[in-house]
C-alpha cells in the first residue's frame, strides 16, 4: 500500500507550499509553530503523520530561523513516525561557502548537508544549486531541478532576434553556456575583480555584444551590483537590449534601486524565494508546479529527468 502523502510549509515558504498543494490537489499539512519570548521556537505536526510520506517544504534563506525552522520540522517528523521525510528546499541557502578558497574558512554548504542529514532526512529536493558538487555533500538522494524548466519558455515567447547568452562572471560560464547552446546563439563572458564581498571593482567583456539582445544568466542576484554592473557595460558595448535570469531573488538592498536605476529593461526571478520589494523592471516566474510534478514523480517512483530542458 502507498504512503499517504501529507505536505507542510516552513514560515516564510507557505506561499509555495500552498502553490504546490493546489497542484498536488492535496491539503496542506497542519502544523504549529510556538515562538517564545527569547525567540526561541517549538515545532509541533497538529496532525498524525504516522507512516506517511513527508515532504517538508522551506527555503533556508537568512535569517538562520528559517534553516532552524526546517531542522526541527524534520526531527519533529521522525520522532512522530513519518516513513520518509523529504525537504523541499527551492532555495538551498549558505551554499556560497562551498569549498575552502583561502585558510581558516568555513564550508558552510557541507555544514548544512551534514545537519539535514543528523536530524533525520531521508532526500532533498532542490533547484539550481550554487554550485552542483554540493549534491555530493549529501549522503542521502538528492534531487537537483533546474530554473532552465520555466525560463526557457519565457525566453521563447519574447521572440528576440540577434539573441547572445551573456554570464555575469566566468563562475557561471557553464550554466550560462548551456542555455547558449539551447539556443544555438553565441555566449558572452565578464571577467570581473572585486574589491571585497559584494563589491565589484573592475569588470570587463569577453565577446561581440553590439547590436544584439542579451540575456544574462546567473544562478542568484544579492546586492545586485554585479548584474547592474555587467548590464550597463554591455550597453556601453553596442547592445540593443539587456535582460537578466536568475533563480534566486535575495535582493538585499539596495538591489532593487540599482535594478530599476540600470539600464536593463527586465530582471526575471523564480519564486523560490519570497519577493517583497518594490522593483519595477522585475518579473517573477512560479516554480511551484515544476516542484509538485517531482513530488509526484518521486511519490510514484518515475525518473525525473525527462523534465528537465537542459542541465
């Protein structure tokens, strides 16, 4: 007999949850969560989950409650007898930090890893992780989607001629490259120096931009210096227009000013995370049935590689 399916939400990813439930056609799971006074918080399931399957749906973006949040979801599944616990992670946070590039530094994604799997999960689903070797970091499945799913199709209904791909900087070159090649167009590089963390001092373009529509592609956008930064500079270069793909919307401040200030004419986000502020130039593109179609792939033990667009 199958596991039933129950579905809960973390605080700040109710949103999604309840997006990927109307997909589902299933009711999202009852759950209480109590805050005392010195902010510490308890996590109780206000229905049975006994031999159930779980999926425990929230992002891990700051602040660390939401990480906390989902660790005790999962311990709090275990110890109430679920039969699997799946984490739905649109957004895999503190995965920046996924290798030593100077001494004495820490590897926070492996961290994270390292929790999910102590307190008692048995898979994780997610999209468009930093960096891929993070996968390795698992010692249970881990199912990697790709915002490629939902991007693609938008790219195609704008139907820009003299298309070029373009990467922000030459860490992205291979996520950037796969969308280059999907479309058969040519891709563009920035080589850029930064002065400090979320600071870019110089920036330079590797490749033929004039006159041609460029996308950027990036896996997130924080400060957005960076992308506002490679944007104007392609403009300086003869582009016609510049528009932006990124997964993941942390949009710290004062990233929304410097968007709208920019001479993109669009920014397109996910909604893996949740999006508040008030940015003309941005749209957001919902990745929620892409998630409940691997949750019912998964529930039903079918390949979910025949979703993706590219890798």
């Amino acid at each position: 007999m199958s596991p039933t399916i129950k579905v809960f939400a973390g605080t700040q990813s109710r949103y999604m949850a309840e997006e990927i439930c109307k997909e589902l056609g299933v009711e999202l799971g009852q759950m209480n969560i109590t805050r005392f006074a010195d902010g510490e918080f308890e996590v109780s399931f206000e229905e049975s989950i006994r031999g159930c399957e779980v999926y425990l749906v929230q992002s891990t973006f700051p602040p660390t409650d939401n990480l906390m949040e989902l660790l005790l979801m999962i311990d709090a599944a275990k110890r109430a007898s679920a039969k699997t616990i799946i984490a739905v992670m649109p957004y895999f946070g503190w995965a920046r930090q996924d290798r030593k590039d100077k001494p004495r530094v820490s590897i926070a994604a492996k961290l994270v890893a390292d929790l999910l799997t102590a307190a008692g999960v048995d898979r994780v689903i997610t999209m468009d992780l930093h960096a891929d070797q993070i996968q390795g970091f698992f010692n249970v499945p881990v199912d990697h989607l790709y915002a490629s799913s939902v991007f693609v199709p938008y790219i195609e209904s704008l139907g820009l001629e003299d298309m070029v791909i373009a990467t922000p900087d030459v860490g992205g070159a291979k996520r950037a490259n796969s969308y280059a090649k999907y479309f058969n167009v040519p891709l563009v590089l920035c080589h850029k120096q930064r002065a400090k963390a979320n600071v870019v001092a110089t920036m330079t373009v590797i490749g033929d931009v004039e006159g041609k529509n460029v996308i950027l592609v990036d896996d997130m956008v924080d400060t957005a210096g960076t992308i506002t930064k490679a944007a104007d500079l392609m403009l300086a270069h003869g582009a016609k227009s510049v528009r932006a793909l990124c997964s993941h919307a942390i949009m710290s401040d004062p990233a929304s000013r410097l968007i709208d200030e920019s001479g993109m004419a669009e920014m397109i986000f996910t909604n893996s995370i949740p999006f508040k502020k008030d940015c003309k130039k941005c749209t957001i593109i919902s990745v929620a049935r892409m998630f409940a179609d691997t949750i019912r792939r998964v529930h039903d033990f079918k390949s979910i590689s025949s979703q993706y667009v590219f890798k």
